[in-house]
C-alpha cells in the first residue's frame, strides 16, 4: 500500500510535470493526444461517480457526451453571428454551458423512468438510449449534418486569444483537475455518505429516511453533466463531430475505463482513461496485432486485478474528511437528545394505533384483521411460530409494503404510509431480521446517514465545503459519537462496519434506527444470534429507550426477554392474533402453548 503522504507528495510534482508538457512537446501529437485523454477522463470520472460509488451500470454515456457536443457546436455556430459575442469568445462559453445543461436534462429524463429498473435491465434501457441518439445524429440531416456531422466549430477564445492546442491543453487540464476535485469533495461528504449507503442497501439506506430513487436521479444527472462537458470540450478541440464520434463502443471505452482504473477510487477514471487512450497509439505500428494485444491487456488487468490498477495500488479514500474533533457529548446527551416531546401532541393514549390490517400475497393471507395499540414508552412484543406473519407486519409499518386494507394511525391521525423514508418521515424507525448495514462505511459513517435526515445536505455545501456544511458536518459527528458511546460502540467508532462482531452489529444497527430520533421503533428480532450477557445489555438498552418515551414494537423469539421487558404481548398464528395480554397471562394461554411456545426453538427465525 502507497503511504498516503506520499499521495499526497506526487500530485504537485504530477500537476507540474504536466504543466510543463506544452514546453517541452510544442504543438505536437502527443499534446494533442494528452487533451484527448483529459477529455476522456472529465467523462469516465462522470461515470465513476455514477457506477464506481453509486453502483448504477450505464452503457450510454457516450449519447450524453454526444448531446454536449453537438448541442455546443450548435449554439456557439449560431451566436458567432452576433459580433459582440464572437469578439469577447462568450458564445464559445455559452454552448459549452448550453452543452453541459443538455447532457444533464437528457440525463434527468433518462434517469426519471429507467432508474426504476436495477442491474442488467437498466444497463440494457442505457444502451437504447444511445442507440436512439446515435440514430438521431444520423438520420437528423437538417440539425446535425448526418454522416457528414458538423464541421467548422469555433475555437475557443478569450477577446483575441485564440485557445490553440497549446492553450487548449491548460484549459483541458483545469477542467480535469476541478472535476477530480469535485468527486473528490462529492464523495467526500454527506452527500458522497448517501450514495455509498444507496450502493450498499437500498432498503436500509430507504429505512433511515433516503429518498433512494431521489438519490439515484440526482447522481445520474450530475454523472450526465460531466459527459456534457467532457463533450463540449471535445467538440472545440476536434471542430468538428459525428456519428462516428459517438458509437456503442464509445459508451464501453468509458465503463472499461473506469473498471480498468479502478471503480470507486478518486484517480482510477484518470488512470483508465490514460491508459486505454495512449495504448492503440503505442501499439501504432503493430497493426496487425494491436487490438488483440489491446484486449489482451485489459482482459488481464481485469482478471487478475478486479479491483484496477488504483485498486491494485491502493489509492483509496475515506469518505470522513480530516474534521477537527472537539469534545465528544457523553452518552447520557444521546438519550437526551431521544426524548420526545409530547406537548404538542393530541390528547391520546395510543401513539401507534393499528386497524384490521391486513396483507395477502397471492393467494396467501400473510396477514388478517390485525389490530393493536402502542403508548409511548411502552414495549409491545410480537412473538409466533414461523412464518405467521410478524416480520409482514413490521414491514406494514414501516412502508416496505402496503396494506390491502385496515388503517394504520399515529397519535389518533391517519398514516399514509407509501414508502420506507416516508415512514421515516413520520418518526418511525427499524432494524431488520437479516442485519442490512452499510458495510463500506464505519460505525460512526453508519450513524451520520441516519442523522442526515433532519437536515438533508445541500449538494453545493458537500461540493463547495462550505463552511456551513463543515459546521453541519461536525454537528453531525458529535451527535454520532455520543449515539454509539450510549450503544455501547464508543471504541469503534472509525472501524468499518463490516469488522464488528455479530452483536455489535446488532447494536450498531439500533444506533442507526436511533438517529433517525424515532417516536416508534419496530425490532426485528434484535436479539437472534446474541449470547446472554449481549441479551442482558440489550435488555437494559431497550428499557432506557423506554424511559426516553419511545415507543417499541417487539418481535422476538427469545421468551426470556420478551417477558422480561414487554408490556404487553400480542400472539399470530397464521396471520391472525389468537391472543393478547400481558407476558405472564400469555405464557399460560392454552392456545399460545399449542401453537407456539410448546414447539418453538428459541432461536428460530421468522
């Protein structure tokens, strides 16, 4: 592994080495094959953005990249007619503008329907995308050009300057350098949290208030964008596009160039897209070889280093910046900071009121005329044998699904509840039976996303590191470091969350239901695959939450902590409640004892 000071150390002198090219290879091939590579690289660092830390697939970027090119040698052609423009080289800048915000409102509508979809399907909707676009260049004579393209775009200019190559080359490499620095500030941040949780789970990231599909609209538009750029620019340095320009194959280069560079690291885009843009002019005077060694070559790096060449070195980041620790709250301001506030609230005794609820799937009943009532600070345990529907009511709750009918309400109001992060919304949080944390991320990175819900960020605060977006960022911190002290996870807080033990996995993930600062709380079976003394601190753990004037739905084979803990105890069996009491009158219930506490295993699973 490459120190990270020495990182740190090699890009001036990389930054500087580069500078000085023009000097030392005027007007030369090379240099005009270096802003080629800058070009690809605004490109695949678009799409790394997108594919490397969002894990969304796309085989269209080349149509994006098409549209910013065509779009600026539209518009800077048309407003070269108007003297004061093309004298000052403002309708050079603004088609490049007009560029970038084309590639992005073509991405926004791309993204609206087909981000809907996942894996290979979304994949295939991008790839007929650029098959649409490249048609429509083609076929669009009048606009476009058709096979002949667009030929005479303007050069670049600033009043007399004309941006030849060499000039053109700093403006290229400034334009690589700021959107390195902008993914890097991107991921980097709150927002950058978001994306690696949405990567990881979208069903945990939904379950902490995560609009994902939001989400996954917004980083397609932003990944758009860059190609917008990256094919203005191309268009000012060619002066001229086509079809050609922009084939199925263009749209592969630039996944392969972020795959070979390295998915998910800053400089691996840049990497990918040097390497695989010099390599056919090294292999020049093999022609007839070229491409096989060419395949060959990222066959190989691929196979042996999935990870890519940044990978294979290293060159990773954490999502943390270097923030300035100030004291840590103790644990008790957690708590505190749990507390609800009940004054505003209507005069009723149940905050969680469930109606006939009921779910099928199929033709199964999953659930039938369920109903039940939970006051704050109370626990309400759900027990039953296998698959009689308890995790479905969880999920009823918590908007993973959608009742078939009954009513769902809170604090005597009904509660529409459409989606998981709307379910959020309204102050509901949960764990899930199957753990679903955000293994890339650590203890305390787990915990932040969740508190990102009161206080969205702002993509130019992350973008920008804006010193409002500092503040919030160690607001934010703080407030994480003194939930997981209150958990128990005080010393873990940098490690990553997939190095915990199983229990404190358990417990990391309650901490991150915590900050979503819940009036309610749906448990998941929180103490499957516990030992005893974890048993204990969880039991201690639930009763402090309850004292905080949370509300908790239980769902629990442990019997030892259910009745050690609960208030009241509702029975299902076969979707439908066969009993309900408080622990001890459950416990000697005939129809309990026959149908689930005389034949369960105490560590079955739901």
């Amino acid at each position: 592994m490459i120190p990270p000071a020495a990182v740190r150390a090699a890009w001036p002198l990389l930054l500087l080495l580069l500078a000085a090219m023009p000097l030392v290879t005027p007007g030369s091939y090379f240099q005009f094959m270096l802003i080629l590579v800058f070009i690809h690289a605004v490109v695949a660092i678009g799409l790394n953005i997108l594919t490397g830390y969002s894990g969304l697939f796309s085989l269209g970027h080349a149509a994006l990249m098409a549209m910013g090119a065509y779009t600026s040698a539209l518009v800077s052609k048309g407003l070269a007619a108007v003297p004061v423009l093309a004298a000052t080289g403002f309708h050079v800048w603004i088609g490049m503008i007009a560029g970038t915000v084309a590639a992005a409102a073509f991405g926004a509508v791309l993204a609206a329907p087909s981000l809907r979809l996942k894996g290979p399907y979304l994949a295939m909707v991008t790839v007929a995308f650029g098959w649409v676009v490249w048609k429509i260049l083609l076929e669009w004579v009048e606009v476009t050009g058709g096979e002949l393209g667009i030929t005479a775009i303007p050069k670049a200019n600033i009043g007399p300057l004309v941006l030849t190559t060499s000039y053109f080359y700093y403006f290229a490499l400034a334009a690589v350098v700021l959107a390195m620095v902008f993914q890097r500030n991107l991921i980097r941040s709150a927002y950058g949290r978001r994306l690696l949780a949405v990567r990881h789970s979208e069903i945990a990231a939904a379950s902490v208030g995560i609009n994902v599909y939001g989400v996954k609209v917004k980083v397609f538009v932003i990944s758009a964008a860059l190609a917008g750029v990256g094919g203005a620019l191309f268009a000012h340095q060619q002066n001229f596009v086509n079809p050609d320009n922009f084939q199925f194959f263009s749209s592969v280069f630039f996944l392969l160039a972020v795959l070979f560079g390295g998915a998910g690291t800053l400089i691996g885009p840049v990497i990918g897209a040097a390497v695989l843009t010099l390599l056919p002019e090294l292999l020049h005077g093999f022609d007839r070889i070229r491409l096989i060694v060419y395949g060959v070559f990222i066959l190989a790096t691929l196979y042996f280093q999935p990870n890519g060449v940044a990978g294979f070195l290293r060159l990773k980041v954490t999502t943390l910046p270097g923030l300035r620790r100030e004291e840590t709250p103790a644990p008790a301001a957690a708590i505190e900071g749990l507390r609800l506030d009940r004054s505003a609230a209507p005069e009723t005794d149940a905050l969680l009121e469930v109606r006939s609820l009921t779910k099928t799937f199929g033709g199964l009943t999953a659930l039938k005329d369920v109903s039940l009532k939970l006051a704050p600070g109370r626990v309400h345990a759900v027990i039953g044998p296998n698959g009689a529907g308890k995790t479905t009511l969880i999920n009823l709750l918590s908007g993973f699904y959608r009742p078939d009918a009954g009513e769902i309400r809170i604090e005597g109001r009904p509660a529409d509840i459409r989606s998981m992060h709307g379910a959020a919304g309204l102050g509901i949080a949960r764990t899930f039976q199957t753990i679903k944390l955000f293994g890339d991320l650590t203890v305390i990175e787990n915990v932040m996303v969740a508190f990102e819900r009161h206080a969205a960020p702002r993509l130019w605060d992350s973008v920008g590191r804006t010193a409002r977006g500092q503040r919030e960022e160690g607001r934010r911190m703080r407030e994480a470091e003194a939930l997981i002290a209150f958990v128990g996870l005080g010393d873990y807080g940098m490690t990553p969350a997939s190095a915990l033990s199983y229990g404190h996995r358990r417990l990391l993930e309650i901490a991150r239901a915590l900050a979503v600062r819940p009036r309610i709380l749906l448990l998941d079976e929180p103490a499957a695959g516990l030992v005893a003394e974890e048993i204990d601190a969880l039991r201690r753990l639930i009763r402090s939450l309850c004292e905080a004037g949370i509300a908790i739905i239980l769902v629990e084979h442990r019997m030892e902590l259910v009745t050690a803990i609960s208030d009241e105890v509702t029975v299902i069996d076969y979707g439908e409640i066969i009993a309900h009491g408080e622990p001890g009158a459950i416990q000697r219930d005939r129809r309990v004892i026959e149908a689930y506490l005389g034949s369960a295993n105490g560590n079955a699973q739901d």
